[in-house]
C-alpha cells in the first residue's frame, strides 16, 4: 500500500504518525462542512449532547460552546482519536461540562434515553450497518430526541465515490439510503438539506411526533439582503421610464435637428444606459449577498468577523449598527456563555430593518443570550468602559458629515480595558483618512495586538470582486484595549 493510500487509510481509524496528521488535518479542513450543518440545529438548551466519531474533538468544543448549560460526550473507536480529543477538550473535561469516551456505535455503553441530541460529522461511511447503528442511536436518545449527520458526500459526485475505491470498508450513502435506515431505526421525521455549490447534506432525524417541530422549521431567520429586492424593482421602473421616454423623443423630436435634439437624445441616451448598468449591478449584488444563493457573501463577512470577537464568561458585548441581528447573533453563539447587544437607530432609510427582526431572527437560531436597543452611533448612550467586547460591520461609511476615526474612539470609548474590537468597514484612505497612523496612535496609547486585516484581497472576497460589488477598500480593524 503506497502513503497516500496509507494517509487516506487513516480516516477510519487513525493511528500512528500518519493518524496524528490525519486528526490535525481534520479538526481544521472539517470545520467550515461542521458550521455549515450546524447551522440547521434547531434543538434549543439541550441537557445531555454527543458527537459520535469524534475523532481530534473539534466538533465537541463546538458544541459545548454552542449549548452553554449542556454536558457534552464525545465518542470514538480508535484510541489515538480518544487521546487527541481529551487534549483538545482538557479544559472542558476539567470543568467537568465533557467527557470522552472510546466506543462502538454499533453496541454504544451508555444507558437509554440519556442524551437530548446526537451528532455524526464526516463519520458514518464507516460505521457497520446503518440500521444497528441508527438504532442504538435512537436508544440512546430521549423521547424527543434529535440526531444530525453532516456528510461532505451525497453519494452522487464522482470524485468522493472515488475514496471508495481507496480507503478500506468505506461506503457513501445517498440521501434515500441515510433516510430509509433513520425511519426503520425509530425515527418519525427526517429532512434532508444539501449545500448550494457543493455535495455536502445534512440529515436532521428526529424521533416523537411528526408535527412536534413543525414550528421550528417554519421560523427561519430573515437578515435582509444589502442589496433589497426593493432598490431592483425601482431600477428596473427607472430603466423602464428613461426607454419609454427615449421612444418618446424619438417621435417628438422626429422633425428636429439641431444642438437641442441631439442634448435631449444623448441626455436620454446617457441616463438609460446608466441605469440599465445599475439595474444589471442591483441584479448581480444581490445574488451575492442572499443567505439563500450560492455564494452567501453576506454570510461569510459577519461569521469572518464575529470570529474576532471573545468576550469573557458572563461578559457584555456590543454590536454597533446592527441592522437586522446577523452579526449580534453570530458573536452571541461563538461566544454562548456571555452576552451580546445589538445596537440601531433603525431609521426611515433601512425601513426593513427593526429591532422586532432581530428578535425573530434570534428566536429562529435559537439564542437567547441576545437583546436590542436602539441607539446612535454617533453618540452612543453608554458611560466609558460599559462592554468587553466591540464590533460593527459595514456602518460607519454610511454616516455622513462625520469624522470616521472620531466614530472609533467613540466606539471604543465604551470598551472595557483588556476587551476586544473588531470593525469592518470601508476604511479607504478617502473615507477614514490614513488608518495606518489611526492604527499607531492606539498602539503608542496602549492598545494591543492593534491590526488592519485588508479582507478583499482574497480574505472575504478577491480583489476583483471586491471591485464589482463596491466593496473595496474593506478592512477589519481589530485589537485589544
């Protein structure tokens, strides 16, 4: 057997040097698949979790951190897996909140109806029969237990069928195949979701009855595009006026010649392929904002950058500008043992954004260490040193007749000494003035680890995209007090 095939071999039972890269290599290439899938939990303060097929024990971390007051197990055949995982999690198990054990999912040792929610990431291609195996999973789950298995595969790309071939007792399951085992093991309710762009599903079983989440997967939460349907249908009615008006014209002005005849033509003309472009752009950036298309920009900015954020246990953090609850929402998860507040002035010009939105989509991840207030970002209603954290995304540009620097320092004006800050915004020198000084000056006055991270150079977007959607000069300013 070569070394890859060696190194492939690896992840059903990891072991050895070849083992130890395979854990690394999945605790970090699994990640973005593991908070794709996660994303469709709608379990709420779940009592009792386990990850089968921990593996290195990423996923347990995160789901300890997701559900704060919950207990999580992780579980795995191979010993080299169960060591990893204690190490990663050795503050976890310390504070008595996880535990680790070594396992067989086809004859689990744990007692019946002990856990409230079972999750199964990138491992159930080896697991030895799916019925015996999702059985004992039903066992082990309560009366409303709820079971997630997040695949890279469908079953249906080729290139993954491929690892069939070259990784020992692997086998890809289809979607039909994962749902027919579920319901012969006890399962009354199973939903399928598949990624836009990629062959990653995941499986949401639950057992009870059939209607006892019907409402949890009607709430979804709604956080806007940047781009609203709104502003597309008014270009479109605007380019639809300046063509009927050029038609006009032309009837008009038939019989006409002269300066005046070819200023109204070329006015017209002008005006129609102005906004024809700005429909087509209106079209094109809303795409690729929408939580719901394929590229999910939106999406990938207010994660990247909740990802600076880190506040304390018990701790406050504030969100300026927060729009309809996206950015709020996704530091309160990351961080669900503190809490965040949402701040906006929710005024006449985002009419579609309210504090009663970012509640419904709070409700609709299911956080609740979230609350809304509405406030000015100018001059914010908090004394000095009130949060340990900070953060804002893609506000501050659209405040006119300020000093951009000034709205920072009133921004981290009411951060706490030794709390972080992260603000995205665009921070074009002709905007925010020289940031590279700005960024100095808080270094020289104490601030630590103070960074401009430039995210359109292929962080959050890549230069040219950045450029279609108006978005350059897009930079994280982070740190900190």
């Amino acid at each position: 057997m070569g070394i890859i095939k060696k190194y492939m071999n690896q992840t059903r039972k990891p072991e050895g040097v070849l083992g130890n890269l395979m854990i690394t290599g999945m605790n970090t290439g699994h990640a973005a698949m593991a908070r794709w899938g996660s994303d469709y939990l709608r379990v709420s303060d779940p009592a009792n979790v386990i990850d089968l097929g921990c593996g290195g024990g990423s996923n347990v971390k995160a789901l300890a951190e997701r559900y704060a007051g919950a207990k999580v197990t992780g579980l795995d055949y191979s010993d080299l897996s169960v060591e990893r995982a204690k190490a990663f999690n050795s503050n976890l198990i310390g504070s008595g909140r996880c535990k680790i054990v070594q396992g067989d999912v086809s004859a689990i040792d744990l007692p019946d109806g002990s856990y409230d929610l079972a999750t199964a990431f990138e491992t159930i291609y080896f697991w030895p029969g799916l019925e015996k195996c999702f059985s004992e999973v039903a066992r082990i789950l309560g009366p409303d237990g709820t079971f997630m298995i997040v695949n890279e595969s469908d079953g249906a790309d080729d290139p993954s069928k491929q690892y069939e071939k070259i990784i020992e007792g692997m086998k890809i399951y289809t979607p039909d195949e994962i749902e027919s085992a579920l319901k012969t093991a006890g399962f009354d309710r199973v939903t399928t979701y598949h990624h836009d762009s990629k062959p990653w599903i995941t499986v949401i079983a639950e057992k009870g009855e059939a209607t006892k989440t019907e409402t949890a997967n009607v709430l979804k939460p709604d956080y806007k595009n940047w781009v609203p349907q709104g502003m597309i249908i008014g270009m479109c009615a605007a380019t639809a006026v300046l063509a009927a008006a050029n038609v006009g014209a032309a009837v008009l002005l038939r019989y006409e010649s002269g300066k005046v005849k070819t200023g109204i033509q070329a006015a017209l003309g002008l005006g129609l392929i102005g906004c024809a472009k700005m429909t087509e752009w209106c079209i094109m950036a809303n795409r690729n904002f929408s939580y719901d298309g394929k590229r999910k920009l939106s999406k990938v900015i207010v994660e990247g950058t909740a990802e600076y954020i880190t506040i304390p246990d018990g701790g406050v953090g504030l969100d300026v500008g927060c729009g309809s609850g996206a950015l709020t929402i996704a530091c309160a998860k990351r961080n669900p043992q503190a809490t965040m507040v949402g701040m906006d002035r929710w005024g006449a010009e985002y009419a579609s954004f309210s504090k009663a939105l970012c509640e419904r989509n709070a409700e609709a991840e299911g956080v609740s260490n979230v609350s809304f207030e509405k406030g000015d970002a100018v001059h914010l209603d908090y004394p000095d040193e009130t949060f340990d954290a900070v953060t804002s995304n893609y506000v501050y540009h659209n405040i006119t007749g300020v000093d951009k620097q000034q709205l920072l320092r009133e921004t981290l004006r009411v951060l706490k000494k030794g709390g972080t800050f992260a603000i995205h915004d665009l921070m074009s020198k002709m905007r925010y003035g020289d940031m590279e000084r700005f960024a100095q000056e808080l270094r020289d006055e104490g601030y630590q680890e103070v960074e401009l991270i430039h995210t359109d150079d292929g962080m959050f977007m890549s230069k040219m995209e950045a450029t279609k959607l108006m978005l350059r000069g897009s930079t994280i300013l982070k740190g900190i007090k």
